[in-house]
C-alpha cells in the first residue's frame, strides 16, 4: 500500500500534514511580502529576510527636529506659515497615529490568525505523528508476527513470495525515513512559527512605544510652545534673509568674475585667431616659394646635366681635335721644310739666272762699248778734232753704260728680295727677246715653287681655322666649367634653403598641432562656459521663484502677526 494514499486511513494525515505545510509557506511568503512592502512606514522598519521589526526616532515629531530641519533647508524650500505648519503638524500626527494604529490592529489580527493556525497545524502534526508511530508499532508487530509464521511455513514459501517480502521491507523503510524527514521539518516548522511570534511580539512593542510617543507629541503640540515655535521661525526667516543676501553678494561676484573670465577668453580667442591666419598665410608663401624653389632646382638641375653632357661631348671631341692639330702641325712643319727647300733651291736658281742674264748683258753691252769706240777711234783717226770732241762725249757714254749696268743690278737685287720675302715669282726684267728665251726654262720650273707654296698657304689657313677652334671650344669649355660652378653654387644655397624650408615645415606642424590643441581647448572653453551660462540661468531661474516665495512667506507672517496682536 501507499504511503500517501488518501483513501485509507493511513493518507488522511498526510494530506493534513501537506495543507498545514501549505498554509505555514503561504502565511510566511504574506508575512515577507507585508515586510518588503513596509519597509520603511513612518517610523518603523521592518528586515524582509529575518522579519524583526526596528523603531526609528520620527525626525518630524519633536520640535527640535522640526527647527533644525527647517534651519538646513531654508535656503532651498520656501517656509509655510504659522497656522498651515500647526495645521500640516497635526493632520501629520494624526495620519500618522491612524496608520500606527491600523499597523498594530492588522499585526495583531495577523499574529492571532497565525498562532490559530499554528496551534492547528501543531495538533494536526501531532495528531499525524502519533498515527504514523502508531501505524510503525502495528507495522513492527505485523512483522514479528509475519516472522513467526514465516519461520513455521517456511518450508512451503517459494521464491516468489520471498521477493515480495523483500519489497514489503523497502517499503517499510522507505515510509520510515519519510516519516523522519516530515519530524525534522515539523521541528523546523516550529521553530520558525516562534521566531515569527517573537518578532511580531516586538513588532506590538514598538509600535505600542511609537502610539505613545506620538500621542505625548499630540499633546505636546496643542500646548503653549506654540509661542516659543514662532519666535524660532522668525529667527529662521532673518536666517534665511541674511543667507539670501550672501547668496546675492556671493552670485553678483561669480557673475562679475565669469563676465572677466569671458572677456578675457574672447581677447584669447581673437589672438590665437589672428596667429592661426598670420601662420596659414606665412605657410602658404612658404609652400610656393618652396615649390619655385624646387622647380629652380629641377630646372638647374637638368641645365646642369645637359652642360655635363655637352662637356663630356666637348672632352671626347678634343682627343681628336688634338690629334688632327698634331697631323696638322706635322703636316705643316714637313710643307714648311719642303717650301724652304725649294725657296732655297728658287734663289739659287733665280740668282745663277741673274747672274747668266747680268754676264750676258754686260757682254754685250761691253761688246757694243767696244764696237763703238773702234767706230770712234777709226773716226778719231781721221779726224783730230772731232776725236777731242769724242773724247768729251765718250766719258757720259761709259758713264751711262755704268749707270745702266748698276741699275739692272740693283733692280734684280731687289725683284730677288720681294720674290724670296712673298714666296711669290714674277718675271725678272723687261729685257730684249733674247733675255726672254733664256728665261722660259726658269718659268717653267717656278710653276712647281708656285703650287707648293699655294699648298702652304692652304695648310697654314686651314691650320689657323683649327687653331680658331680650338680656341672657340676651350672658351666654350671655360664658360661651361663656370657655368657649372655657378649652378653648383647655386645648387648649394637652394640645399641650404630646402633645409631651412624643412625647419620651418616643421615648425609650421608644430605651431598647427599647437593651434589645434588651442582650438580644442577654446571649444572645452566654450562648452564649459555654455553649462557655466545654462547653470547661472536655472540660479537665477531658483533666486527669482526664491524671491516670490519669501515675499509671499513675509507677506503672509507680516498679516499673521498683525491678526495676533489685534486679537
């Protein structure tokens, strides 16, 4: 059978136990839930775990608390009147004294509903136990007895009904350690039934002491310290007064001091503004003179590389212009040895001509000389006279052959000189045909001198024009090493102008890294300046309704007080 089968007698308790255990949870789950939701009512604070109930001393019920309270929180609430603060005072107390009251009644109505249904759950789960230890002792004498008859038929029992003996013992045993665990949670049950009415116990207490506090507040209140009470609030309101005026001074100074500091940080701002300009625009003439400057330089760069080429060219050119100078000079110095050769072998010849033609001339003119002066001396013979007379004129007659034959001398000397200075033959003299004929020979071999000292000529010009040029390319040369100086030079300074435009790069990024952290400060500067401004508008938004509420507070004190002097 069962355990907790509700049929038999046997389950009747258990589902008594069950529906005990059932309402012990639900009546423990309201009491938390009552705890957590009361947490904190008035004055009494209730622990949702444990379920102890503490009492607090209520900040609101003693006058003492109520001027410190107004004291710490006049500058931030406005202060009622007199007669609305007896009013707020009283209906206060007395709210509070009917909820303190409704507490007590439902916590006692509570404690009463739970001791009932512990006491019953207690006789339940007595009642329960003593069945089930009863139901144990029939059990245990069942099984002696089963034993007993076992023992005497044990011969006839087989297997089978071994087995369900073995079962009928696990059962046994199993309903026997149920049992136990149901007595240690009826303990526990218990236990905690007693906690939970020794709690509710103090719970009574302290709200039995709160009732009497607040009535002894009740009373206290309708008595005549209402009197002392006024005199106090009128010292919180001159508190308060001078507490306005010292907010007032201490806000017109911070007004004064963020209107300085604002003025300031726009003279800031308009400063760095202006640098911020004066650095873009500087940067700005330094990135095109930077940019110039490089395209100089890339200019002067490919000048240079073309004038390296052109010097390298020139340098490859004077190996064989040098070499064709050499062929030139040697060509020159063997035409020059040739020429002078044959000036020298033109002079010989020419002087043996001249020397023929002078001994020739000189033979006939002696000849005729001597034709003569047998005509004269045959004449002199026949005349006397007229030989005296020949005689006189013979002497002018040898005298002009003389002559004659000096100036042919001198006239050939010179045709020899021009002809060996020029390098140039010309026919000797203007003699008879005779002279002529003999000279045909020296004509002809003059016509060779003549070419050879054309040639000369032609080396000699050819010569200069190489030498022209050469002396046009080594000045080329010069202007070209200069050149390249120059833009070496050049170069240089446009090196140590890239230098000092890098410098100055970096300091351009420094000065717009400074510039940003400047601006980034401004912008911080400005958003605190704008919550600074927001914060000014919602005090001086509080002082303004602040202003109204004292007024109205002063107003109303000022019509009260002159009600009680009246009355």
């Amino acid at each position: 059978m069962s355990f907790f089968n509700t049929s038999g007698s046997s389950g009747s308790w258990g589902s008594m136990l069950k529906q005990a255990m059932n309402t012990v949870e639900s009546k423990f789950d309201k009491a938390l839930d009552l705890g957590e939701s009361s947490i904190y009512q008035g004055e009494v604070y209730v622990d949702p775990v444990t379920g102890f109930v503490t009492t607090l001393d209520p900040p609101s019920l003693s006058s003492q608390t109520v001027t410190k309270s107004t004291q710490n929180q006049g500058s931030q609430k406005p202060i009622s009147t007199i007669g609305n603060l007896q009013d707020s005072e009283s209906k206060e107390s007395r709210t509070i004294l009917d909820n303190i009251i409704e507490q007590s009644k439902s916590s006692k109505n509570e404690l009463e509903t739970e001791s009932l249904t512990s006491v019953h759950t207690n006789s339940v789960i007595s009642n329960s136990s003593d069945t089930q230890s009863r139901e144990l002792d029939g059990i245990d004498s069942s099984r002696t007895s089963h034993d007993s008859r076992a023992s005497a038929v044990e011969p006839q029992f087989t297997t089978d009904n071994f087995q369900h003996i073995i079962e009928q013992r696990e059962h046994y045993n199993f309903s026997f350690v149920q049992i136990r665990e149901l007595r240690a949670t009826l303990v526990r049950v218990e236990e905690q039934a007693g906690l939970r009415e020794d709690n509710l116990r103090h719970e009574i207490l302290a709200l039995q002491q709160q009732l009497q506090i607040a009535e002894n507040y009740a009373r206290d209140s309708t008595s005549e310290e209402w009197e002392i009470d006024r005199i106090q609030l009128l010292k919180q309101i001159e508190d308060v007064k001078t507490q306005y005026a010292l907010s007032v001074k201490n806000w017109e100074k911070i007004e004064h001091n963020l209107s300085i500091r604002l003025t300031e940080m726009e003279a800031e701002r308009d400063q760095y503004i202006e640098e911020c300009k004066k650095l873009n625009s500087q940067l700005r003439e330094l990135t095109s003179h930077s940019e110039q400057k490089e395209l100089e330089l890339v200019a002067a760069q490919q000048k240079n590389l073309q004038l390296n080429e052109e010097i390298e060219s020139l340098k490859a050119r004077i190996p064989i212009l040098q070499s064709e100078i050499e062929t030139l000079t040697s060509n020159l110095e063997s035409s020059e040895e040739c020429h002078q050769k044959s000036l020298k072998e033109v002079e010989e010849q020419y002087r043996c001509i001249l020397r023929q033609t002078l001994e020739e001339k000189q033979d006939e003119w002696e000849e005729r000389l001597r034709s003569e002066q047998e005509v004269r001396s045959k004449e002199s013979e026949q005349e006397k006279q007229p030989l005296k007379v020949d005689s006189i004129r013979g002497s002018p007659i040898r005298s002009a052959s003389e002559t004659q034959l000096s100036s042919l001398r001198s006239i050939s000397e010179i045709h020899l000189e021009k002809h060996v200075e020029g390098g140039v033959l010309s026919p000797m003299l203007k003699s008879p045909t005779s002279s002529i004929r003999s000279n045909r020979s020296s004509i002809d071999g003059g016509a060779s001198i003549i070419s050879n000292v054309i040639m000369t000529e032609r080396l000699n010009s050819s010569i200069k024009y190489l030498k022209g040029q050469v002396s046009t390319l080594q000045a080329q040369l010069y202007l070209t090493t200069k050149n390249r100086d120059e833009l070496a030079d050049e170069l240089v300074k446009l090196t140590t102008q890239m230098e000092d435009l890098s410098l100055k790069s970096e300091k351009v990024t420094e000065l717009e890294r400074q510039f940003y952290e400047l601006n980034e400060r401004y912008n911080t500067a400005l958003e605190l300046l704008g919550e600074k401004t927001e914060q000014v508008d919602e005090l001086q938004a509080d002082i303004e309704d602040m202003r109204d509420a004292y007024r109205s507070q002063i107003t109303d004190l000022t019509a009260q007080l002159e009600r009680y002097r009246n009355s």
